[in-house]
C-alpha cells in the first residue's frame, strides 16, 4: 500500500477464536467451551504495550466452572492473549521487513 507515495504497510482484524479445555480433577474430566475476541487486531495495537490490544476472554457459563477453574481458565485466556500479541508484533515486522525489501533499489547485478 501507499501513502502520499510511500510505501507503508498494515492490517486490520476482528477476530474471534472458540476454544475448549479440558478440566482435569475430582471424578471425571470436563470440558469447558468459550471465545476469545480481538474487535481491533491492527498495527496500531500491537505497539510496544501489550495492553493497547483489546481483547475479550468468555468462559460458556453453561459449563459452571468453579472459581478455582475459572481463575485458570483466567490464567490460560492472559497467555493467549501474549501469545496472540506476538504473533501480531511477528506479523508487523514481517510485513515491515518484506515492504523494505521490495522498495530497497536493485544493484544491477546478476
């Protein structure tokens, strides 16, 4: 893309990820469902401050998970939320690195 004729890169999402878990503990394993939503996973949040990406963790309340489980479940959402964060911040520098590349000048040679 181009802007007042240079080069500039960026995206834009809104994404939303289902994913399950399976509790382990007391008689039986259960699973446990829920979303993960990002409403702006763009350039602009994925900075130097992990907080600027907006992101929303839900737990299905059908599940009823006690409040050991959801403190977990809680611990689990933050990791994704770091992973997801990085993989924006990889996104962005590979999309600098491969824009750089295409408007550095060719030397000519074979």
């Amino acid at each position: 893309m181009s802007v007042r004729g240079k080069p500039r890169h960026g995206f834009d999402f809104d994404a939303t990820f289902s994913w399950n878990a399976l509790l382990l503990g007391g008689d039986a394993a259960r699973e446990v469902k829920g979303t993960a939503h990002t409403p702006d996973a763009s350039r602009d949040a994925c900075g130097d401050e992990e907080s600027a990406l907006h992101y929303e963790f839900k737990i299905d309340k059908a599940a009823a998970a006690s409040a050991a489980e959801e403190e977990a479940l809680g611990a689990a959402g933050k990791a994704l939320r770091a992973r997801l964060f990085a993989a924006l911040q990889q996104l962005d520098a590979d999309m600098l690195a491969r824009m750089q590349a295409q408007a550095a000048p060719s030397n000519g040679s074979a």
